[in-house]
C-alpha cells in the first residue's frame, strides 16, 4: 500500500505544480493605491515632452565613468505620448506613410526604416504565421509611434549640462546617403546637419537573422571640442496581450553583467518608477513568448540600464534602454560608436549564434529555459537532433521518451520488481491487515517484518517517478517556450505540438455543430494518455483500503480531464511513456510469476467470445 500511495502523491504533487503555475499567475498583483499615486505625480513632474518630440527633456544621469567625466543632462528620453498623433489614432498604415521611409528586405524580415526620428519600427517576420494556416498574415514585431501597438528601436544622442547643442530628436527628418534597401549586403546611411557645425551620420547593416548592427558617427566642423552621450532604447506603447503563466516571462528583460538576469514584468514595472543599474556588458530589451526586442551596447564598454514606465499617458509606455559614458568629439575631427540591435524570433540556433559569434553575455538567457536550464536545454537539442533526422518533432518526441526512458531504466526496473513483490505479497498483506484491524501498530510493524522477510523497499515504487518529475517540467517547458515547436505537425488532426489537441469528445470531435465551453474539452490523445494511465495503475498492489480505491479508480479521469488543456506534444510524450511502462512493468511481472488480472481478464473475455461463436 505504501508503494501506491508513495505512487499516487508523486503525481498528484507534480499536477499541482503544473497547474498552479499555470492559473495561480493569472490573478492580477494587488497594487498599492497611495504608491500608484506617487509616482503618478512624480511623473508628472519629470514628463515634459518639447514641441514635436516623443521624448521629455528629463532622464537618469550618465553614469559616472571617472572623475573628469562630465555627466550628461539626460539619459535615454524618458518613454512619452507621441506628440504628431495621440496613440492610435491612426492606422498602422497612416502611420508609415507619415514619414519617409527606407525599406528593410531579408530573408527573414521586411519591413522599413522611418526617416523621421531614425527608427526601427515596421518589421514582420518572414516565415511565421499568426496561425497554423500559411495564408495567415505574417507576424508584425515592430510598428511606428502614432499607430496602433508602437513598438521600436531608437538611437541617439544626449548633451551634457548647459551644452547648448541642437540633437537630432524624434521629429528630425534625415536623409539618405545612398542605398534605397537595406539589405545583408547593401547598409544604408542615413545623416542630418544640426546648422551648428555638427554632422550626425547613423549607419544601420543586418545580417540574413535578425541582428542589426548600428553605427553612430558624428562629424564637428566646429572649432571646439563636443561632449556627447550615446542611447539606445526600446519603447513599447501599450500592455501587450500576454499568457499570464508563472513559467513563461513576457515583459522587460536583461542581463547586466555582474547584477545578472533581470526580468521585470510589465505589472511590476508599474508599481515602480523606474529601475537602473550600472553594468558592463550585457543587453537589455523587452520579450514576448517567442519574439524579442534588444539592444546591445559594446561588451567592453560601461553603459547605466535603466527599465521604466509612463502611465501618465491614455497608453503605459514600457521602455528599456541604456546610456554609455561620455564621447569627445573633437574639432575638426569625428567619432563614433557602434552597438547592436536585435528584433526577431527567440529561434535557438540564432540566439547561441549571436552569443558565440558576437560574444554577448548569456544572450541565451533571451529565452526562457526556466530553473531546470540544465536538462531543459539538452532535452530541447536531442529532440531538434532527431527532427533534423526524422522530420518530425512528434516523432523526435517519442524517440527522445524511449531514451528517456532507456536512461531511467536501471532504476525503474528495480522499482517494478519491488512493486511485483508487493503486488505478489497483497494477499499476506491482507491478512495481517485482518489479524490486526483493531492494532495498527502491530499492523504496520508486522507488514514492515514482513517486507523485511521477502527484502521488499514499499518507497522504491515512488523514486523512478519523483526523478522523472524534472523531466517532465523540462518537456513542458521546451514545448511550452520554444518557437521550434510552435505549429510544428505530427500527424492527422495534430498540426501543433505547442497547442492543445484540438479535437472534442464532447462535439463527438467535429461531427456535432457545437463548440463547448472550455471546461468541457477532451481530445482524442488526452483520452488515449488517460487509457494508458489506468492500463498501467491496474498493474500496480490494490489498495486494501476502500477510499483509496477510489482514488484510484477516479484518479485517470481526473487526469485526463487536466492534460486536456496542456499541449499536445506533452500529452503525447505522456501517453507513449506509460505504454512503455506498462510493458516493461508487465514484462518484470510476468517474470515474477505475479498475476496480471487485467491481462487474464482480456484473454479471458476473448476465449469466451470465441467459445460462443463456435457454438453458434
């Protein structure tokens, strides 16, 4: 019995888990109202937007690079309303005819570069679909300012206190130096002339991914030395629609040196002001569930990061962005700095790619692979090994869970032969249990005598399934996370791993013209993981107490009711496991000399039918 109780409270504790994370996260964070209301002022008090600008002339300082560094009088422009159009009061399209425009071309993105402001804010991503279906429209990552959902990147420049030095700002229109497209093999320069002596050119190049390379230059045909301060910032106008799952993080994200990962949500972010840390190397940028947004100053180079948010506004305005220290631009002569932008799918082979290759700090950690890291991202590299094999994510699944289960099986091998002895033992167990029904304690030290006589561990039955458990979360979470298995088929009416199986018993799966409501869905693998399920807790000891029989008895149907929303690659990967068990648990049983009720039962059904027919 303590086998099947050790067995049940494995589960049940792994269950709760599961959906905890994923429910408990939905209830909203209970804010502070006196605390929302101060900062509310104090925003009022820093957000002074100038005429025909999106940014205030308020920020953080530059950081402090050295003694003689002078500090600068802004940081990155604090997130603001556009002052052209309140948001969204055109469309998306009215919005990208409102500036002049260099068109972005890859294989991977299109989309264009606003003249006006200099910004990266209308990209799509080739390749991905907002459904299953290919003739749905492409994902829109970035959109202008002025529009619906705004969402970009920016650069620029920041002047020191009372440098009066005109900068090029959000309403400047620059010009183009040559190229009309950026392509991989053709940058385009775009430049503007402040009529004070200072030339600002920024320069924008990108590869065949999603990786943008920005350099900033600036000429001073002025007889003084300048004093300049270089950003980059990401601004998001607008909460987007999110999963509201513990284990997913969507929102503001970073990793800044030596303070490590930060993830802020966008709720959290609007209990503070604003968030800044000092770092050297690193990125920061915002995230969704599998596309992403950063920007990455030189690794080298120390730089302040800062989150914040603008709720003073009709739409919260999330930012992330960075200030670097300093740069001398000296007369007669020019500077320049150079960072990097990333805007794309959270693909795998990309991310590690651009860490390796551009040595950013744990750029890797742009996905979310979760506190099981260490067998998240392995478990995710042999199932992409054996779909490059195979072609088939569901069948690299099921590989992948034979390995697995090769792994483990030392260790359940042991538990079953334990189990089979217990199960081989039940009726002894019984009649100790009927000896001493008014003494459990003499009850349970005779069943422990017992166990010790015939070298039989009641817990081992337990131990396979609490190892497996991190296992089990860290499938959950590559096919949760992981933008290779969004929309990714197995077969028949399973056309996305990532998604739940999409057939309904309760509309006898399609046949009946009804769409139930959520709490009454049950698909066709749900029903076949719990088939398995109660084939496989059938070989298990019965519980002699009548309560927990039914447990048990209802324990598959409970289950089956919960996976049903859980991704179908999951549910597979569930289903195929305990087939497997329940043939090795057989096997080991068989071998044992233990009876297996369920299997005598089936062939005796069998012989029976068989025998009646040939009467007939």
């Amino acid at each position: 019995m303590g086998d099947n109780k050790n067995f049940l409270l494995a589960i049940a504790l792994s269950m709760i888990v599961l959906v905890g994370w994923q429910f408990l996260v939905g209830i909203p964070n209970v804010k502070d109202q006196k605390a929302r209301q101060q900062k509310t002022a104090q925003q009022s008090q820093n957000v002074t937007p100038g005429a025909g600008q999106n940014a205030p002339a308020t920020g953080p300082q530059a950081p402090t690079m050295g003694p003689q560094t002078p500090q600068a009088k802004t940081g990155a422009p604090s997130p603001s309303a556009p002052a052209k159009a309140a948001e969204g009061t055109m469309s998306r399209e009215q919005a990208l005819k409102a500036s002049p425009r260099v068109t972005i071309k890859t294989p991977t993105l299109n989309g264009s570069i606003a003249l006006t402001g200099a910004r990266i804010d209308d990209l799509h991503l080739i390749g991905y679909h907002e459904t299953v279906k290919k003739s749905s429209p492409a994902i829109t990552l970035l959109s202008p300012s002025g529009g619906p959902k705004a969402y970009y990147i920016e650069h620029g420049w920041t002047a020191q206190p009372g440098a009066d030095i005109k900068l090029p700002a959000a309403d400047t229109v620059w010009s183009t130096e040559g190229g009309a497209a950026l392509t991989p093999s053709t940058p385009v320069t775009v430049s503007w002339n402040n009529g004070q002596g200072l030339t600002f050119r920024r320069t924008f190049s990108i590869d065949d991914g999603y990786m943008f390379k920005v350099r900033q230059e600036v000429e001073n045909a002025g007889d003084k030395d300048v004093v300049l301060f270089p950003y980059a910032l990401i601004s998001r106008h607008g909460k987007p629609e999110t999963k509201s799952f513990y284990i997913l993080h969507e929102g503001l994200i970073g990793y800044l040196g030596e303070s490590g990962l930060e993830e802020i949500s966008y709720d959290d972010i609007k209990d503070d002001v604003s968030k800044s840390i000092q770092a050297t190397g690193g990125w920061v940028g915002i995230t969704d569930k599998y596309w992403a947004s950063a920007i990455i100053p030189d690794q080298a180079s120390p730089y302040k990061a800062r989150f914040s948010e603008n709720a003073t506004v009709p739409a919260d305005i999330f930012q992330a962005d960075y200030l670097l220290g300093a740069v001398t631009i000296p007369a007669g002569g020019k500077a320049d700095v150079s960072s990097h932008a990333f805007a794309g799918a959270k693909k795998v082979s990309f991310v590690d790619g651009y860490q390796e290759k551009l040595k950013i700090q744990n750029f890797e950690l742009l996905i979310d692979w979760g506190w099981f890291h260490f067998i998240t991202k392995p478990l995710f590299f042999a199932l992409e090994y054996f779909y490059k094999l195979l072609g088939n994510f569901g069948v690299a699944i099921l590989v992948v869970t034979v390995i697995i289960k090769l792994i483990f099986f030392p260790l359940a091998n042991k538990s079953y032969v334990s189990m089979s002895k217990m199960k081989k033992l039940q009726p002894e167990i019984n009649k100790l249990k009927e000896r001493y029904k008014d003494d459990k304690v003499k009850q349970q030290q005779a069943q422990m005598e017992l166990f010790k006589k015939e070298k039989v561990n009641p817990m081992s039955g337990c131990l396979p399934m609490v190892i497996q458990i991190p296992v089990f979360f860290a499938l959950y979470k590559v096919l949760f996370v992981t933008i290779e298995m969004r929309h990714a088929p197995f077969f028949g009416w399973i056309q996305d791993l990532a998604a739940p199986d999409p057939t309904n018993l309760f509309n006898l799966f399609g046949l009946i013209p009804w769409d139930p409501p959520q709490m009454l869905t049950l698909g066709i693998w749900p029903l076949i993981m719990g088939i398995t399920m109660f084939v496989q807790m059938k070989l298990n000891p019965a519980p002699a107490d009548a309560m927990q029989q039914k447990i048990f008895t209802w324990m598959p149907i409970v289950f089956t009711f919960m996976l049903a929303s859980f991704p179908a690659g999951l549910v597979i990967y569930w289903a195929w496991n305990n087939v497997l068990s329940t043939l090795q648990q057989g096997t080991i049983m068989k071998r044992q000399g233990v009876k297996i009720e369920l299997w005598d039962n089936l062939v005796g059904m069998f012989n029976s039918k068989k025998t009646a027919k040939g009467k007939d």
